[in-house]
C-alpha cells in the first residue's frame, strides 16, 4: 500500500468481537494490502500494511505473542 492510496471510499469495518462500541480498530483493504484505523478517529490518519506485514500482523496476534520482535 502506497501512501497516495485513496482511502475516502474504503470499506472500513470492525470486528465482531467489538461489540459495537466506538472503541477498537477498523481495518480496510485496499488492492495493494490492509489500512487500520482508530474507530474514535476515523479522520486521523491510517496505518497501512502491505499483505505480507498484514499476514505477519494477524500471525502473531492468532499465536498470542508479540506482535513486534
């Protein structure tokens, strides 16, 4: 994902585990990898990942380890 990505007609969604409170990470996806944002600051910005960093991401956070070595 490039930082010139047009994120304005992303599909932003939560998960399910959230509750529906105003309070988690949204996450899009994008041709060129996954945006997270936060769900209380939809305007402040997005990290983005390229799909080899969200596959990474997802790994660790499934095994319950570290997500940064």
């Amino acid at each position: 994902m490039t930082p010139n990505d047009d994120l304005s007609q992303a599909r932003w969604r939560k998960s399910s585990h959230s509750g529906g409170g105003n309070d988690c990470v949204e996450v899009a996806f994008t041709g060129t990898g996954a945006a997270l944002r936060d769900s209380k600051d939809p305007e402040g910005g997005a990290f983005r990942l390229s799909p080899h960093a969200w596959s990474g991401l997802l790994g660790a956070v499934r095994a319950g380890g570290p997500v940064l070595g």
